[in-house]
C-alpha cells in the first residue's frame, strides 16, 4: 500500500507542503518548472492523493450511485452502458445496485449509497415500489435523484422516460392494420408505472378502432423479466382463449416465452397467432420466428439521465436553483417475422 505524503515530496525536493499541494492543483502562482520537478517525484514516489480528503475538501465525490431493478433484462445492459459512459466522460465513478424488484432491498440500497456519500442517485423503481417517501426524502436532504424507465409521476425529480402509453398504442395499431382482431395482453404487475401506460394505449387502441376491449384477454405477469411468465400465460390462454389472433408482451421476455410455448406446442407464428415484444432485446433477432417488437433506446436513456444528474450536481454544489425536467425519448416499430404472414 502506497504511503507516500506530500510532506515526503517536499522534503525530497527541499520545498514547502504548501508548494507542492499549489503545484499538484495547478496554481498559476507556481512557476512551470516548479511545478515539473513535483509532478516529477510525484510520479516517482508513486504519490497517490488521498480521495477521502479530498473529498471532505470539496464536498464531493465525484461517485453516483445507480438502482435497477434487474441486470438480466438487455434494456437494463444498455441503460448501463449509456451511464457508465457518460460518467466516465464527465469524471465521475459508478455504483450499481440491483433491487431484484424488492421494495425494502431498494430503500436499503438507496440508504446505503446515501451513507456513501455519492454526489447523486440514478434509479429505475421496483415492480414492488409504491412508496416513495425514501426517494422524496433523500431529494429533500439534497441528494439529487433522477429515475429512468421505471418512474413515479408521484416524485418531484427529473425524469428520463419513453411515451409507454403511445409506444402500446402504436403496437397494438399497428396489429390492427395487420388484421389482427382478437389481440391478448400479457401485461406486467399492476404496480408500476410503465405497465399501467403499456396496458392504458393497449385499450385505447383498441377503442379507438372499434375493437370492443374484453378483459379476460388481459393476463398479468407479475415478473415481467421473466419468459416463464410468458410461457405459462400463453398455455393458459390458448386453453381458455384459443380463438385470439395476437399477443402483445410487456416485454420481450415475456414474448420469447410466448412463442417458446408456441413453438413446443405446434402452434404457428404468426399464422395462428401473432407475437409482439416490447424493447428490442438482442434475443429478439435470435428466437424463431424472430421477434416484431418496440425499440426502446436504453443507451441514450441511460446518458441523458447521468447528463441531467450531474447538472443537477453542479447547480447544487454552486448554490444555483435545481430546474427538474422530463426527457422523452422516442420510439419505433421493428417489424420482424412473428407479425408478417
């Protein structure tokens, strides 16, 4: 372990602390050679600064944490990819955490990474999270939180999202023009937000082109990450639904365990029944038939959200008003095989 100290750098060179600790931060006061001869035995005693000073100097960081609910969803690996990236652009260090969609595991984590000190909270919402006095309280002590994908409409902070509500109604539209009729929804849990704006465009959608909505085509998937719930559903509907035409999935998991089941049972997609995704995993390319599906760009999700975040930091950290804002980001229709007879 490296221990050297400032003292021992000036003493090498037969300066002051003071000196040395100008030159290392780039006074002007210091001339350039100076400046050269510590950076020099800096670099040859191996002299690392002691973050955790720094730090108390500063009153910062330079760490962000992040919760997700989930890594092995794809749309979760791109969101990481887009933080991870832009934090390291912009000099910061990353913290993930995993809620594995728990309530209390997420309240525990965000207490945590409070405790740590970190400049600022990212966070996607468990399936489970229906109180947010956690999130409204750390906002309140001035950690700044800005959530992605799974939000609260509830939560005065900045937000970066997709129109989920337009993203269903798009899908289930574009069904209809298909010639789709009888269209199921393997909807997820009844909690979060985004499930509730997938299932409300699925409905208006069909009210919209004269489809009359029939609830017991509606089924929920209380883990909607996972493709057994689609592969239970879709067993349990073509027994109690077997005349249906189309399924749309709340995610692409969910439709790779739709067509997993189709595909074992002899069931053709999409000549009997069309499968529609939601978020453009990489999977979906893989599965046969391969998967039509909503494309939501996680990656730019996840650099817009560490962009808003640190600015939020900063105004903070100079004492300036915080101005939440909303970034919607846009979606698209990728038309693949499980919808194209």
């Amino acid at each position: 372990m490296n221990d050297t100290k400032l003292i021992d750098i000036a003493s090498a060179l037969g300066i002051s602390v003071t000196t040395v600790s100008k030159a290392l931060k780039g006074y002007t006061d210091i001339s350039k050679a100076t400046r050269a001869r510590v950076i020099e035995m800096a670099e040859t005693m191996n002299y690392i600064p002691n973050s955790v000073a720094v730090n108390l100097r500063t009153n910062e960081t330079k760490t962000i944490g992040v919760i997700i609910p989930a890594t092995v969803h794809h749309f979760f690996s791109s969101v990481l990819n887009g933080i991870l990236e832009e934090a390291e652009k912009r000099g910061y260090l990353v913290i993930i955490l995993q809620s594995n969609e728990k309530y209390e595991l997420e309240k525990k984590q965000l207490a945590l990474l409070i405790q740590k000190r970190v400049d600022g909270v990212l966070m996607s919402l468990s399936n489970e999270t229906d109180d947010f006095t956690h999130i409204n309280e750390a906002i309140r002590k001035n950690t700044p939180v800005v959530l992605f994908d799974k939000i609260a409409k509830r939560v005065d902070c900045s937000k970066v999202v997709i129109n989920d509500a337009k993203a269903a109604y798009d899908a289930v539209t574009y069904l209809i023009n298909k010639g789709y009729k009888k269209i199921a929804h393997f909807r997820g849990s009844y909690v979060p937000q985004n499930s509730i704006d997938r299932f409300l465009g699925y409905k208006r959608a069909l009210e919209a082109h004269g489809i009359e909505y029939d609830s017991k085509l509606v089924y929920v998937c209380d883990n909607n990450t996972d493709f057994e719930d689609g592969y239970e559903n879709a067993q349990k509907i073509m027994t109690e639904n077997p005349d249906i035409d189309a399924i749309f999935a709340i995610t692409d998991l969910v439709a790779i365990g739709i067509i997993k089941y189709f595909n074992e049972a002899g069931i053709k997609t999409p000549e009997q029944v069309a499968v529609f995704g939601f978020s453009n995993w990489f999977m979906s390319t893989v599965i046969s038939p391969k998967l039509t599906t909503i494309d939501q760009p996680g990656f730019e999700m996840g650099h817009q959200a560490v962009s808003l975040l640190i600015d939020e930091i900063m105004d903070i950290k100079e004492h300036r008003p915080v101005t939440h804002q909303i970034i919607e980001l846009p979606t698209r229709i990728i038309e693949r095989e499980s919808t194209v007879k």
